[in-house]
C-alpha cells in the first residue's frame, strides 16, 4: 500500500530530539526504514480518526516523536529481543505456548519474591504470564486495579517499576513472556488529568477537561443513555457520574470512581501511546488493552465496538511496531461473536489490528454445551464466525477473574432451536445452582431490573460441580467434576491459540468468601473466584490420594500432549464439526502442519463414537489418542466427559 497524496508527508523532527545524532547509523537507519515501510499504517488510522483537524500534520509528528524517544530509550536486550520476534513472529502462534493469569499478591507476595514461584510455573510449562493490574491503583475500591493514577508507577504494595523490570528479565530469561495490564479506556478520578480537569487547568495548548466528557446538565446524558447498555447496573447504575467539585456530569461506563477517556482529542492517544511504549520499555512483552470495546462514543448506538475504536487500536499497533516490534497486543473486548473477530484485524486492518484477542464466545459456547450436554449451540455459533487471519491468534480458556456474561445471540439460539432469552436464563439458574439437577455452584453477578440479564461468578472448579460434591463427601460426584474440569482445559488447550490457566485453577480451587469481610470489595463478588493461592493445597499436587493431583496431573497430561503436537499451532485452521451426535463436541484441526480431531463426551454417560467414513486425515494406516497414546480402532467409547484427541498413527 502506498500513502495517498493527501495524507501529511513523514515528519522530521524526531531527529532533533536529544540522544539521535548519537545513535549509531544502524540504528537510525533500522528506525527510518521502518517509518517509511509503516507510514501506510501509521497515518491512515490517525488520518481517519482525525480527519477534520487541521493540525494533522502536527498530531502525526507528535505520535512519531513520542515513540522516537522510546526508541531511543529502549535497552539492548529489548532490541534483541525485537530481532528476535521479527525472525520468529509465530512465536505467540506456536503449540508449545501455555499461559498463566495471576495476582502478585495473591500468587507470590510480590515482584521480588516471584521468581521463587518459577519452578512451579514450570512444572505447568507455562511461556506466559499475565500479572493481573500492577499499575499504581487508587486506595480504596479500585476495581481489582482497573482504576490507576499513576501509569508510570507500580502498585507499591507488590515492588516497584524498577522490580518489575527486573522480573520481566528473570522471566525472559525462563522462558516466560511478561503481560501486563494497561486500562486504556478510563482513568482513576484521583489520576493527575482528571485532577487537572476538574481544576480547569490549561497546560500550553492542551486543556485537561478535553481528557474526559464533561456535561454541565443531564442534557447529553441522558440522550447518551437511550442506548447504552448498563455495565454495572447492580452496584453502579448509570453511566455518567455527577461531581460536585467539577460541577458537571462525568463519562464513567464501569465505577463512578473510572473515568472514560475521551479519544477525539489526539492527545489523549498520544499520552496511552507513551504508556504503552514505557511498558514496551520495561520489558511487557504482551499488553493487553482493557475494556477497548468502550473507546469510542457515537450518539445513538451502544458506543461499544465503533470503527473509531479500531482505528484507535490500528494506530498503537503501527505506533508500537514502530519502536518495538517485539511487543505484542491483546485486545480484551468481551463482546458477541460477530464484533469480536474485528478486533483481530479485518479487511485493510488485516495484521494491522491487535494480534490476541480473548475468545469468550468459545469460553462461554463451552459452558452452555456443558450444561445442556449437547454441542449443537457451541458447533453452530463457531461455524457462523468469520475465520481469523493467520498471523493472530486466540486466548482461549475456561475461566479468568472477571464472571461470564452469556455471550450467546437470539439468532443463534434460534438456528439451534432455542429461545436465547430462555437459554440464558437457564445458564444463569443452572451455574448459580438453582436449577433442579444442577451440579454448580455460582453466584449471580449484576442482576439487570429491566433486561432481567444475570451473569455469574465463581470458579471453574465450583462451578463445575468440585465444590458441592466435596461438601457432600460423594466420591462418585467428585470424579464427574474433575473429568468436567478436566474437559474444559483439555477444549481450550487444543483449540488453537494461548490457551489460559486461571490462578488455582490447576489444582482445583473453590470458591472463596472471605471478600465479604472486606469493605472495598465486599460488593463485588467476582472476588469469589480470585482466592488467594493455595500453596498447601499446591504441595499435594503429586500426592494420589488428594483431589488437587487428579486436577494437576490430569492438566500437565494434557499440556504435555498439546506441546507433543505442532499441529496445534495457532496456523492451523480449526472447525467444529457435526459428527451426528449431538452430545459428543468435535473440533477439527487440520492443515499443513497435520491433523487432529478431538472429540469430547458432554455427557455423564459413556456414548459410543464412529469414525467410519470420516476422511478428513486422508489415507491413513490408524488412529491414535494423543493424550493417553492408545491405539484406536474406528469405533470406540468416551467415558463419561472423556476426550480424545485422535490423530493419525505413525
Ligand atoms: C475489564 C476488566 C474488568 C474491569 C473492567 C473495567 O473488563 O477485565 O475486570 O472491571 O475492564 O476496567
């Protein structure tokens, strides 16, 4: 692609900033080729996102100039990283990756005392953490880190920036790649711009009440609010707050504590694009962008997934690439099948956009075939979304810290023959345990009045019949949960993608209460599944009397299968398939790399499956389980909630 003649030429000034002449000629050149090669996709998204201004030129000049001192500034072992990423730019793509999602409190302590926790990240062959918010939050209420004053500075409580630092190095150096949170679509109220805001303070050209969206009546709010969905209708209605320092109304979609940020004004993409390259900067080789659905506001619609907000997203993407190609984005957009793959670029955003995005479609598909037992709705709703394109990939779980929202549309109900409205009703009854014959044990999370919408929280493991059946002492009862459980990692770590391991998870953890004695989150019970770690528990992971052993060794199976599969690679396509029985799930992986199809018993009956006549592997001497190494013969049975991942014999 090449630049239209009415985009602003490639700016200039970067070469005056402090430290350029000194840079060595390969350097500059390595920086320059880039800007030249990348101007396509450095300026269309800013051009188009910007079009009326016309001070284009300078906003342009401006983003360059900001991730030029970035480039400056970055280390030498992150510029080796970068070569390194730029000769392997699969290397998020490939089978061998298993991620991990944890708080540093509640995990290890800290920063510092983290790498005294490496060995059992190990153990689990884990490539990938994510460091739940570690980024300075308010005191008080802070939405488990999602309302940050300071995005230069780390949470004290867990070590400081320069701590970080040093882990992102330790854990380089183990193999581990660093992810970090950056909230992006809103900011703490007690952050310096909002404080600046509501001061009415002017800086040079900029004014910091441009930062956010105030209204000084309910005029626009309430114009704004005919169509925007509620996010925290329970504990915090509305999405606009009133404060009486600023006498006017504030943006907050989330808490009256998170102010939205407002993206028409170029500066506020300048200061995130900063953040995210001092990030870069420290050593977070994945960050994944909060709440980006959100970013971009149009009268009229849900203001959620609006082309400015991809274009917000293609502009750090190019920004980024520009001074460290080596850092990756992920886009955390929890919305319904058909907005969700854009976020993995689309059209001229193809490998343009953000190369992970969180496959909650598949997370909650899984839970609905669990509970019906039947995979018609899962099969259905992967086969109507678009194929991603071949240089992203998915995040794929089961469970993370934030509650499931039954992310399943009427239309697609509707082709499988259910009512949505009905089926996620049931989901809800069904995992808060008040349906009849229920094994979960959930609790309802933002029960909305008027949509009569209910979400849920808990963890996998009580969520999945663990806790109950405990509480019982039915040892038969504990055996289905740990087979569910261990389904649902199985699912994700075949699918195709980073496949996620919550916190506890891996040892079956329950459901924990003690939240409720803590006023700042007492409200909010998706503190129920983010217990702190259980490191007693951990101890008996390889003991075979213990439930926590049959979780681990079970999952560490099935990590070990998956990275004994190169065919699991993110490349290769994957189709959920209609084998006939509506109770057993197939997913098909097939593509150069070769083949596998898993097959996963939904129910807590053996049932019986043919693979006569199936001839998507081509000519074949035999069939293989790759978790278990069994020979297979074209028929077989699936144990209850049993799974296979078939694959050609060698
Ligand atoms: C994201 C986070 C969630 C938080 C919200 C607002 O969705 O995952 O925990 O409440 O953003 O920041």
């Amino acid at each position: 692609m090449s630049a239209p003649s009415h985009w602003p030429a490639v700016p200039r000034s970067y070469r005056s900033l402090p430290g350029w002449a000194e840079l060595d000629g390969f350097a500059q050149a390595t920086f320059e080729a880039r800007l030249h090669t990348l101007w396509p996709d450095l300026a269309r998204p800013v051009t188009e996102l910007y079009a009326d201004r016309e001070d284009l030129p300078v906003v342009l000049d401006r983003l360059v100039t900001v991730v030029a001192r970035a480039y400056l500034d970055r280390a030498e072992d992150l510029r080796v990283l970068d070569q390194r990423r730029l000769s392997q730019p699969d290397w998020f793509q490939r089978h061998d990756m298993v991620g991990y999602v944890c708080y540093t409190d509640r995990f290890s302590g800290s920063f510092a005392t983290l790498p005294s926790r490496l060995d059992y990240l190990a153990e689990q062959g884990v490539t990938y953490l994510h460091l739940m918010p570690v980024l300075a939050p308010r005191e008080g209420p802070n939405d488990g880190g999602y309302a940050v004053v300071d995005y230069r500075e780390t949470d004290p409580r867990l070590g400081s920036m320069a701590e970080l630092r040093d882990l992102a190095t330790t854990l380089r150096g183990r193999g581990i790649s660093l992810v970090v949170d950056l909230v992006c679509n809103h900011t703490a109220r007690e952050h310096e711009w909002a404080r600046r805001a509501v001061a009415g303070e002017t800086a040079e050209d900029l004014a910091y009440r441009d930062y956010y969206f105030f209204y000084p009546d309910r005029t626009m709010p309430d114009q704004w609010e005919q169509s925007l969905p509620e996010v925290f209708p329970d504990f915090a209605p509305g999405s606009f707050t009133w404060v009486p320092e600023a006498d006017a109304w504030v943006w907050t979609t989330f808490n009256d504590y998170q102010w939205d940020l407002d993206y028409t004004n170029p500066r506020v993409l300048e200061e995130m694009l900063d953040v995210i390259c001092h990030l870069g900067n420290a050593g977070v080789e994945v960050v994944r962008l909060d709440a980006v659905a959100f970013m971009w506001k149009r009268l009229g619609t849900t203001c959620q997934n609006q082309p400015e907000a991809h274009l917000i997203l293609q502009a750090f993407r190019a920004f980024t690439r520009l001074a460290m190609p080596g850092v990756v984005l992920l886009a955390e957009a929890i919305v319904s099948p058909e907005d969700l793959v854009p976020y993995l670029g689309q059209g001229a955003a193809t490998g343009r956009e953000c190369e992970l995005a969180y496959h909650n479609v598949y997370m909650v598909g899984l839970w609905s075939a669990l509970a019906e037992g039947d995979a018609r709705l899962l099969t259905h709703t992967l086969r109507s979304m678009p194929p991603i394109p071949p240089s992203v990939a998915w995040l794929t779980y089961s469970r993370l810290h934030d509650d499931i929202g039954w992310a399943v549309t009427d239309a697609n109900a509707a082709a499988v023959g259910l009512d949505g409205f009905a089926h996620r009703s049931f989901l809800s009854d069904f995992y808060s345990g008040a349906h009849p014959g229920s094994w979960a044990e959930g609790e309802v999370f933002q029960e909305n009045p008027v949509t009569r919408d209910r979400r849920i929280s808990g963890t996998l493991a009580s969520l999945a019949g663990l806790e109950r059946a405990r509480q019982r002492g039915d040892g038969e009862a504990v055996g289905l949960a740990i087979r569910r459980i261990l389904l649902l990692h199985g699912l994700v770590l075949v699918h195709g993608g980073v496949p996620l391991i919550y916190m506890g998870d891996e040892l079956g953890m329950l459901n924990d209460r003690s939240y409720l004695a803590d006023p700042a989150r007492a409200e909010d019970n998706r503190w129920v599944h983010r217990p702190a770690m259980d490191w007693l528990a951990a101890e008996r992971r390889h003991d075979p009397t213990a439930v926590e052993a049959r979780v681990f060794e079970g999952l560490q199976q099935l990590v070990r299968a998956r990275q004994g599969l190169p065919q699991l690679h993110a490349q290769t396509p994957v189709e959920a398939l209609d084998l006939g029985g509506d109770d057993v799930f197939a997913l098909l992986r097939t593509g150069p790399r070769g083949h596998c199809l898993a097959l996963a018993n939904l129910t807590d009956a053996p049932r019986h499956v043919s693979l006569h006549g199936f001839d998507r592997f081509g000519p074949l001497s035999g069939l293989r389980d790759a978790i278990t190494g069994d020979d297979l013969w074209w028929d077989f049975t699936l144990e209850p909630y049993q799974q296979r991942w078939v694959v050609p014999a060698p």
